[in-house]
C-alpha cells in the first residue's frame, strides 16, 4: 500500500476527482496505463526517482528527456506564456483599433 499527498495532486486523471489516496502500486500503474493519470505518473517518477528515471529515459530512448513532472509550468513557459499573452493583446488592440476606425468610430 502506498499513500498520494493531497499535495501531490494535479489537474486531469482519476486521482483528482477521487478522495482515496492510499493504493496498491498495481492500482496506480493501472491509472497511469489506462487512465494516463498525471498524478499517477509523477508519483511512479518520485517512487523511482526523478533523476533515475531521466538518465533511463536517455539511455533508452535517446530523442526524450524528461525535464520536469507532469503538468508542471516551469518558469521559463510561465515567461513564454506571459511574452506570448502580451503581444498578442495588444497585436489584437491594434486590430480592434484599425477595425474600428475602418467604420468611422
């Protein structure tokens, strides 16, 4: 039997949704399979080991790295995301402001 922390939880999969949190090992392999639970998953990667299983996974398969858990936003996507946010806003003001001088307003 193992236990998944309330805090180890992330959006999408069964795990979210349900209120168990103690499991046997074959009931999380089962989520992470069938379900493609992320929670599931990274638990699987902390109960190995986030590094032992980055250097298995380029061993094994040298075109995939893992880099960070599951539905985890690193600061650099959190730059790309507000970078990309903004200039497209203000792209899309632009526009509004052409579209709307177009009619006379």
């Amino acid at each position: 039997m193992v236990h998944v922390p309330e805090d180890k939880i992330v959006e999408c999969g069964m795990l979210c949704h349900l209120a168990q949190r103690d499991w046997m090992m074959r009931g999380i392999l089962d989520l992470m399979l069938s379900d493609s639970d992320n929670t599931a998953t990274n638990f699987l990667i902390d109960f190995i080991g986030f590094a032992k299983m980055a250097a298995w996974f380029e061993a094994e398969f040298a075109h995939l790295h893992l880099g960070r858990y599951l539905m985890e936003v690193t600061d650099r996507e959190i730059r790309y995301i507000l970078f990309w946010t903004a200039s497209h806003f203000y792209h899309y003001c632009d526009k509004i402001k052409a579209d709307l001088s177009k009619v006379g307003i």
